[in-house]
C-alpha cells in the first residue's frame, strides 16, 4: 500500500508539473560533501545569480519550440542543507533494494528541507567537493519519482558554469527526459544526441544536445561544455518533457 501510495502520488505531481500552465519552482540547495574549509566558503559566497543561467537558458529553449509559458522555470537558493543523502545502490543492485534506496532518499530529501516558502516543485540538491582533490566526481542523479535531483559538483568559481549545465541535465530528468549518449562510450547518440544532426560534414560539432552532456568532435570523441552557452535542448528531450505535444 506504501508503495502503492508513493508510486500514485509520483505520478500525479509529475502529470501536473509537465501540464506547462504554470512556471515549475527549482529549489536548490547546496552540501558540503567532503567538510572542506574551501567548499564551505564557495557555498557561503553562493548567490542566486550563480544559477539564473539555468533560468536563462530554459526560457530561450521555450521559445524555440513555442511553448506558451515564457518561463517555465523559476529558481531559488535554499539556505545550505548540513546532512547528506543516502548513498545509492551500486550497480547491479537488486530492484528492492533501489526501491528501499529511492524510499530513503525522498525521506531525506523531505527531513532536509530547508527552504522557506511556497514547496518547490523540484528539488535539487547539489552536493560541492573541493576541486583541489582532483577526484573524479560520482555521477549525479535526476529522479522523476519524487521530482529530485543529487548533484555531485565542483566547488570553484571557474566551475559555476560547467556546474550549471550538469543541474540542468539532472533537472530535465526529474521531468522525464532520457540519456542521449551511449552507456558504455560516454559518447553522444546519433542522432538524437547531436544538436546539429543533419550539419555536414558531420564533425566537429559545435554544441551539445543537453541529454547528451559532450560536443561531439570526431566519431570517437567528445568535449564537455564549458556553460549552457554552448548547449541547446532538441528534439526528442523537447518531446519527452511534453513542450512537444
């Protein structure tokens, strides 16, 4: 009956969400995962300016397929969140136990709430390292159960904007939009992962299709955007998120 309740509660909000009558409320709140002194101060120095980007871009993307909503987003900076969230299944976990996990998280998720206002109907919450330890970062998750996102992100100025294309990505999963890059590679999806699928010749591609996360340069290589100055929203994203009726 739990499961039952949460899968019918999932699926009205979301249904309600992609109805495009209304702007979306994106909270966004920022972790200190490695209680670094360094992390801890680019998080004190955060601004909601940092991430108007993402409002930005999602506003221009609309208008390329004609949504009637000019901004279907709206963004806000929730106060800093002190716990961090439940580590998720490693893969090849069984399905009960990412059940549990998914369980887990939205109780954190709800537990941690800090912002204040009307309930956002995103949340994301975006977990900071110190660039310093140059480790690589896990991947970050876009969940459309619960409308929430965990972000894994480098806490460093010259990262802001790089940051913002990997909450953007993450933020369009929440609404049902799909990877649009292989797996195993890395390497974007012809042709739904490409920006510019019908340029020719076909490389070096200039843009990224957002879903895709890299420019592809060569058949076998890609380039990781450096802001969503340099990424779009196509097609097949446009249509799973129902800007395409």
């Amino acid at each position: 009956m739990l499961l039952i309740g949460v899968a019918l509660g999932s699926w009205l909000t979301s249904k309600r969400s992609t109805d495009w009558q209304q702007p979306l409320w994106i909270a966004v709140y920022p972790i200190n995962a490695d209680n670094s002194p360094v992390t801890q101060q680019y998080i004190e120095q955060l601004e909601l300016a940092d991430f108007q980007t993402i409002e930005t871009f999602m506003s221009e993307e609309a208008q390329e397929f004609n949504l009637a909503l000019k901004q279907p987003f709206t963004i806000k900076l929730a106060p800093q969140v002190k716990s961090l969230p439940p580590e998720p299944p490693q893969p090849g976990a069984a399905t009960w136990e990412i059940i549990i996990w998914s369980l887990k998280l939205r109780y954190w998720a709800y537990q941690a709430n800090t912002f204040q206002g009307p309930a956002p109907h995103i949340r994301v919450f975006v977990k900071y390292f110190d660039v310093k330890d140059k480790q690589p970062l896990a991947h970050s998750l876009g969940l459309p159960q619960g409308m929430l996102g965990v972000i894994n992100a480098f806490a460093a100025n010259k990262m802001t904007q790089s940051n913002s294309v990997v909450i953007t990505h993450e933020i369009l999963h929440t609404l049902g939009a799909t990877d649009k890059y292989d797996l195993a590679t890395g390497l974007p999806l012809f042709p739904e992962g490409y920006a510019e699928s019908d340029r020719s010749p076909r490389y070096p591609q200039e843009i990224a299709e957002i879903m895709a996360g890299k420019i592809p340069v060569s058949a076998d290589k890609a380039a990781i955007p450096k802001g969503l100055d340099q990424v779009i929203i196509g097609p097949k994203t446009a249509r799973e998120i129902l800007w395409i009726k």
